[in-house]
C-alpha cells in the first residue's frame, strides 16, 4: 500500500490506483429503508424477525408467520444488501450474505445499492468520517436515540471506483474473518473454563493428594472467616489532584487512571462496592491484583487470612451479589454485607493451590486471545481511519 496526500483521497492506498474519489450523499447511490413499525405477532417458525440485538449474527430466535411476511415486506433484504441498527445503538452494519427471508423492524435501516461494493459499504460506514456524520444527524433526545432515515440518505460519502471498492473490501473481508475467528477462540475459551468451573465448585471433579486420595470434604465457611478487610486504608484522590504516574489506581470499575504514588503493595482481591456491574455483571466485579496499587473508596479490598489466594479469586468472583444489594437507585455492595456471604470451600491449601493453579492458567489462555483480539481490533480501527476519505 501507499501513501498520498492529495485532495479528496485516502491517506493509505493499495499501488496502482490514483485518482481523486467521487463525493455523492448516500441516498444518491444507495436506496434506504427501513422496516416495519408495528410489533409484529411472532410464531414458532416461519420468517426470522431481526432487531438491532441481531445486527452481528443477523439471526434471531423470533419468527413471523410466511403469510405476514409476504403482507408487510415488499421490500425484503436480499443477498448483498446492508441492513444497519437505527434506533437505540446507531450505526453498525452487517452484510446479508445467504438468500434466507429475513423480516426486519423499524429499528433497522436497509440499504440497497448497484454501485458500492457491500464489503466496501459496510467498512466505509465503520469509518470515522461517516460514524461521526451519522453521529451528528442523531436525534440525542429522543429515547431511545435515532436518526431517521431521510437523515441517513443525506451523508455525504466518498467513494473509489468498482474494482479499488472490491480491492478494499476483499481486504477487510479478511480483516473480518481474522477477528472473527478470534473472537470464536476466545469464546470456546471461556466456556471451556465456565464449563470447569461449574464442575469443580459444585465438587463432581475433584482433584486427588500425591498418593491418590481424595481431599477432605468441602466446608461452609462466611467471607468475615476467610478475608481480612482493608477498606480503612482506602484513599479517594479527586481527579484534578491526581499527579500522574505509573502506578494503577482502581475504582468499582477496575484500573480508572495511574498515579505517582501507592498505598497497598502485595497480592489483594478488589471487590466493586457500588454501581449497576452488581446486578449485571457485564463486565468483571472481583479483581486480582498484585504489586504496588491504589484503591479509592469505590472498592472492598480483601487479603486471606489463610489460603490461596488464587483460589479464593475464583471463589469471590462465583458469587451472586446482587442478593447482597442494599442499593435502590444505585446498586451498593456494603462491607456488612460483604462479610456475611457464606460459600462452601476447600479447606485445604495444597487443593486449593491446585484448583487457583490450574483455574488460572485458564485464565492467563483467556488474557492472552484477549490481547490478539484487542490488537486485531485496533488495527482494523486504524487501517479504517487511513483508508477511506
């Protein structure tokens, strides 16, 4: 690829194309729908129904009855066309690429277009110049926050000739299926240790001691019996005083920024205390941290008082603490709380070094896809910015 500063072209550009990129507005080139407004009534089987919760897979386990399909479709997404979310999230498109009928609702716009390559349309509308122009035409008030369709057809899109399109979207296409694949190791990854987890804490797998026999029975034991609680040692730093540096500083939330200094030095489980994560849990509540950190007052901190650390990691983060809220508009995990959730654990620290060793060598396979995935991800980012004008 190559480099080019003129007007109106990519700064990155595949050799043997030159040429300024033709600038129309999207409706010029593409025909826009969108799809139906009323909820339908939903059968069996039949005709997939597809909402923005399906943009990525494009499949659904919400059927329309064939009769009602061909009542209320005349405009059906076809094989090449783009359907993309409109309503709620704003502006991420997938590829219909099978001949299956798909019905779609109102929350979907649908592009069809002879003169765009679909892989080049979809990865010019992930670009940033047509992100913050759809951006720009959403209408924040309203809630759900949407762009009408006529705003859509009214983004002016700049675009190459059929086979610099096709060139392109072949590259992205692969792009596409790298991540793809990525994200489908990273996914049988973590099933395979949920699938571990479930059978060792609820004790059908059970490690053996050196000579072949089984550890002690399992005991019931409270969070108050198993941790020491440092929360008296937290710090909050306002973050116009944060001076920074090197060193983690956590909230609820995991690492929020790096400061110049520390007050908690050594292994440590951080638990969130207040925030919806308590009751969703979309992203991780219990941290293992180890080395120089600080912690404001929006995290429990913990240490064992005697067993490993790793395991008892494990064991934290199997809780279910949305039983433990005491929140109402915003969810709070209290230290009261906290110390009364009673778990069944190994007692015993050589099993409990084999469950945390073995658990967490899960975990570092998990760390890493993750890593290849964020990178393929950041690439793809950067090779949109550089390739589309």
């Amino acid at each position: 690829m190559s480099n080019t500063q003129k007007k109106n072209v990519p700064e990155l550009r595949f050799p043997g194309f030159e040429g300024e990129w033709e600038e129309k507005k999207l409706g010029e080139v593409a025909k826009i729908y969108d799809g139906t407004h009323q909820t339908p009534k939903y059968t069996n089987e039949g005709i997939k129904f597809l909402s923005v919760e399906n943009i990525k897979t494009l499949n659904s386990s919400k059927y329309i009855s064939e009769e009602a399909f061909e009542k209320e479709f005349k405009i059906r997404p076809e094989f090449g066309d783009i359907l993309m979310t409109r309503i709620g999230d704003i502006g991420t498109p997938n590829i219909v690429s099978s001949n299956e009928k798909f019905a779609y609702y109102v929350s979907l716009a649908l592009l069809k277009t002879k003169n765009l390559n679909s892989y080049f349309l979809k990865n010019l509308i992930l670009s940033s110049s047509i992100q913050n122009e759809l951006w720009r035409k959403t209408l924040h008030v309203a809630f759900p926050k949407k762009i009408n369709k006529n705003e859509i057809g009214k983004i002016k899109i700049n675009y190459p000739k059929k086979q610099e399109q096709q060139k392109i979207g072949q590259f992205f296409s692969k792009l596409d299926r790298q991540i793809e694949l990525e994200e489908q190791k990273l996914e049988l990854l973590q099933q395979q240790k949920k699938g571990y987890m479930q059978k060792i804490f609820s004790q059908e797998l059970r490690f053996k001691d050196e000579n072949g026999n089984d550890y002690p029975e399992w005991e019931e034991r409270r969070f108050a019996d198993i941790f020491k609680f440092h929360n008296k040692l937290r710090k909050p730093i306002k973050e116009n005083l944060r001076v920074k540096g090197s060193y983690p500083y956590y909230g609820a939330t995991g690492i929020i920024d790096y400061v110049d200094d520390f007050i908690f030095d050594g292994n440590y489980l951080l638990i969130g205390e207040d925030g919806a994560n308590i009751i969703t849990r979309s992203a991780p509540l219990v941290y293992l941290v180890n080395g120089k950190f600080w912690v404001n007052n929006h995290a429990h901190i913990l240490s064992p008082l005697n067993g490993n650390i790793q395991y008892l990691y494990q064991v934290a983060e199997l809780v279910n603490y949305e039983k433990y809220n005491t929140g109402t508009a915003q969810p709070k995990l209290n230290i009261q709380n906290l110390k009364i959730i009673s778990v069944v654990i190994s007692t015993n620290l050589e099993e409990q070094q084999k469950i945390g060793s073995f658990l967490s060598k899960l975990d570092r396979q998990i760390d890493l896809e993750e890593q290849k995935l964020e990178l393929l991800q950041q690439r793809k980012k950067a090779l949109l910015k550089l390739m589309f004008v």
